[in-house]
C-alpha cells in the first residue's frame, strides 16, 4: 500500500503545547500525556498531568480542526504528535478520497443495504469463519476498513492503509460498528477489528508487518450481532486481545449460551500466538466487552469479565492467577449472562458485575478482594448495575479507593426484555453514582446527566467517562458533557447536544496535550454533532486548553 500524504483544504493554526513534556522513549516514540491505548495511559480512564480548562454554559470549546475517519464507534489513539484511527468506508474507496466526508457510509445507507435481509447483499453468515451450520441471516453492509494516520495539529491525513475489504457494519437487532480501540506500542499500531482480525502496522509508514485471524485462535462465532469490541493490550513483547470462544473444543453444532470469553498473547514482532486462555465463567456475548489491565498486589494483571464471573491473568504467560464465580439466587435465569464493559480495579480490590436479559432480577455488580492468589468475595448489590447488555456498554472508574458509574435502573425500557420487568421501579437512587470500593456503599448519587423523562424515548444511554482531575468529561447518545466532581456530588458545567438523537453513540472521549478528540459514528452532517462543532468530518479535535 502506497502511504498518502494529502492536504486538507483547511488550515488551522498550530497550537504550542504550553506543557514541559518527559523525553520520548526510543522504542515507541510515546511522550507523556500521550494516550496510547483504550482508556488512556494506564487503561483506567483517569488523566494526570494535564491542565484542562472545561467550558462553562455558554462558552464553546474552540474547533482546532475536523477529519473523516470513516463509520465506526472506535476511539483514537494519540502518541508522538500523531492521532490514529480505523474505520469502515464505502466499497472501492481510495486513499485519496478518504479525507471526501461522502466516502463513509451514513446511517441511512447502512440501514438500506442491511435492515431488508430478505434483499440484503451480504449476511453475517457469510463473515469469514462463519460455521456452515449458523443460520443467522442478519444482513450486513461491506465495506473497505482502512486504518488512518492524521498530523495532531492539523488533522491532515498522513497516511491510510487498507485492512481488508471486509469492513463491515453489522444489523442485527441493532446497528453495530468497530467500537475497539487501537494500540499503540513498539512502534506499531495494533488494529482489532469486530470480524477478528488482529493486524500490526508501521506507525511511521503504515506498512502492514503481520495481520492474524483470531478464527485461528478458537473465537467462535455463531449469531454474533455484535462483533468484537476487545481493545489491545501491550505487555513486554506481547500483544493480548480478548474475544468470544467455546469452552470446549467442539465447533461442530450450536451449543446455545454455554460460551466464554478468551484472551490470547500474540508476539509483538510476528503475530505467533504465545498463549491462550479461556474463562471458566460462561458468558453471553462476551465479544462485546473488554479487558482491563491492572497491578495488583504488585503483578501485572489482565483482568477478564465473563458474565457470571471474573478472573484475573497473567500477561507474560495466560496463566490464571485468581478467579471468582459469582453467585446467583435459586431459579432465575442466568443463561443470558452479559459482562459489563471492563473490570476495574483499585490497589487489591477488583469491581466487575453481569447484566441479564429477559430475567434482570440476577444483574448486580460485585467487588472481590484479591490474596494469595485467590478472589474473595467483599460486596455484591443489584442495585447498581452500569448498561451492559446490548453492544454497547457504560464503563466504570476507580480512583482513590471510590467506584464511579451510572446506573441503568430506570433507563432501559427495552423490548429485549419481552415486558417481564421495569427498571423504573427498581430505582432508588440517582442514575450516576459514587461507592466505596471496599463495601459498595453508595456515598452519593446525582440525577445531573438526565436528560429525559422516565418512559418517554428511553432506550439504553450507555456512558463513557474520564476524569481529569476533578473535571469529568462524557460522551453519550445526547452528545457530549463536562461536569465538575465534588465530595458529595457532580456539578455540570456545560453540554453539547447532537443535532438528531438516534441512537447514534459518540466514542468515549480521547484527551491528549490539551486537546479532547470527539467521534461520531457516521459521517452525515444530518446526524452530527451540533453545528457548533461543524460538519466537515466526523472526528472532532477540540482545544481544551484555553476557554473563549
């Protein structure tokens, strides 16, 4: 592939970086305040030595400059003056017209070419290891996925390199895109895409050095509406991605809902499999989650949600350090077990939960304390359980021993659900909570971030939140929020509505050297951001480093 050099027809000014940056390490090129991976540095969404300047009600977030990425949900990744994306694009698209904001797909286009499945082209039964038994026929938009090197300061394509042209944007009951984030390390970009290819690119010329198909590697599909959403993991010299498999090793028939999640170490270098393993706790789609990364009691730890059950991995060999298995009342129905997002974790205490469908009364979130190699049950409520069971999910954070999170009690009226409950009348307190690590005990709650009355358009709203300092920013089906936290609840600041609410989720915000970077799904400017933000590509860079 030919790298791209192409200017954009607008020119924004340079912005000088008012920060004393740490040296560059040789191998990465990573400099402080980078943000290399999902979640930021360290995978726990918290940010530290930045200095932010949050708008308040009327002010407006000054627009450095706007870029097409192509249809996709997943976050970008920033390090070495660099920003890095991946996404799905219209068959046939070129390098040179990737920056053309009409080269991605709009809702309206995937909707026609995917919502017929009678008519529609392609079917997620015809995705590359598919089994020949899956009789799942939910219609599919093709496209070409490209992975994009922009200028940080400028926006300005600096190369593209096409993946495959099995892009794709799934429909199921729900419209699914790429919703992983990349990595950045060693050098190289690591791409997940949710068809399970795992590529390593050149970050400097995005020259392709290896790509694997995790269908090699036992992921499992057979009526995988949602695709996988496992971002990267750097270990050493080892890249790690979870993703959906058996537990057992017979492919051969449908075994409904007796799947896992598995996570694999691949060589940084070649893409050779180091090692692989898989959950004892079955879970339902469990692609659509994520793995955290942790120290814990001093080891480096992957930590691997599975539904009915956590369990923490060591990242040089798979070896399991610790497991829990949660526990669930006499006679409910457990078998749609959906994980939440990602674990989290402060100093030795874990937090992670299930969200079940069709019986919700077994969804709760737990905490374990981890000794000895062992997980030992602190806390468990079904009181607070964050939006986890469709393909997109609300994350939780963990700073200074209290666990935040919004609450999906009174929010989901949802016909997944076949009528048998309402989570309004479960709800006690407000949707945004803080609890204490160690106990779960709710320490405050607010109701600032709704938006919408109870049972009037409210579908699933799942959040995405970091924290920078006592500011907190957040991404959500209404657009985008900053808030200030205190000791005993949330202030909002300000917030940015998108100009037509349809379920059109932004990716959880990026914020790096001063500058917070926005991403719509699609690319049509009747689905965007509000005009304040512009309509010329759907990846926005905002400057948070002054207020005008």
């Amino acid at each position: 592939m030919k790298n791209n050099d192409i200017e954009q027809s607008k020119k924004v000014p340079t912005w000088c970086c008012i920060f004393c940056l740490l040296a560059m390490t040789p191998a990465t090129g990573i400099r402080a305040m980078d943000w290399p991976q999902a979640m930021g540095p360290d995978r726990n969404g918290i940010v530290t030595g930045e200095q932010i300047v949050a708008p308040q009600k009327a002010e407006k977030p000054q627009v450095l400059w706007q870029a097409n990425v192509g249809h996709g949900w997943a976050p970008v990744v920033v390090g070495g003056g660099k920003v890095y994306a991946f996404g799905v694009f219209k068959p046939g698209t070129t390098p040179e017209r990737i920056a053309d904001i009409t080269s991605t797909p709009t809702f309206a286009e995937v909707e026609a070419a995917a919502r017929d499945t009678a008519k529609a082209q392609y079917h997620s039964r015809d995705l590359p290891g598919t089994p020949p038994w899956a009789d799942d026929h939910n219609g599919v938009y093709r496209g070409d996925a490209y992975a994009l090197c922009l200028d940080a300061q400028t926006g300005r394509q600096l190369w593209a390199t096409r993946l495959t042209d099995w892009g794709v944007v799934l429909w199921g009951n729900y419209r699914v895109a790429d919703r992983s984030s990349p990595l950045l390390a060693c050098g190289k970009l690591f791409v997940h895409l949710q068809t399970g290819r795992l590529s390593s690119l050149d970050a400097s010329t995005g020259k392709t050095d290896w790509t694997v198909s995790l269908f090699d590697h036992g992921m499992f599909r057979w009526e995988e509406k949602n695709g996988n959403a496992s971002s990267p993991v750097h270990f050493d010299d080892t890249i790690i991605v979870g993703f959906h498999a058996r537990a057992g090793d017979d492919y051969t028939k449908p075994l409904y809902n007796q799947d896992c999640m598995a996570v694999a170490g691949f060589d940084a270098a070649t893409g050779r499999r180091k090692w692989m393993t898989k959950s004892p706790h079955p879970g339902f789609r469990t692609m659509a989650s994520d793995v955290g990364y942790a120290t814990i009691n001093g080891e480096p730890t992957v930590l691997v949600p599975g539904g009915s059950g956590t369990m923490g991995v060591d990242p040089a060999t798979g070896k399991v350090r610790w497991s829990y298995t949660a526990t669930f009342e006499s006679g409910k129905d457990v078998r749609f077990a959906y994980p939440l997002r990602m674990p989290v974790a402060w100093q030795d205490c874990v937090v992670d939960g299930v969200a079940m469908a069709h019986d919700d009364k077994p969804s709760q979130t737990w905490g374990v304390k981890v000794a000895d190699e062992k997980a030992g049950l602190l806390w468990a409520t079904h009181e607070f359980v964050p939006v986890a069971a469709e393909f997109d999910k609300a994350n939780l954070l963990a700073r200074d021993g209290r666990l935040y999170g919004f609450d999906a009690h009174g929010v989901w009226d949802d016909p997944m659900y076949d009528g048998k409950i309402d989570r309004r009348v479960m709800r006690k307190d407000g949707r945004f909570q803080c609890r204490d690590m160690a106990t779960g005990k709710l320490l405050w709650s607010s109701d600032a971030f709704n938006t919408r009355k109870p049972g009037v358009e409210e579908y699933y709203n799942p959040q995405h939140f970091i924290f920078c300092g006592e500011v907190m920013i957040m991404t959500d089906e209404t657009g985008l929020w900053f808030a200030r936290l205190t000791d005993s609840g949330v202030e909002v600041l300000s917030r940015y509505e998108q100009v037509k609410w349809r379920r059109l989720q932004l990716s959880p915000p990026v914020l790096s050297h001063g500058r917070l970077y926005v991403r719509q799904s699609d690319a049509s400017p009747a689905d965007g951001l509000s005009p304040v933000f512009g309509t010329s590509g759907n990846l926005t860079c905002l400057n948070l480093k002054t207020s005008r």
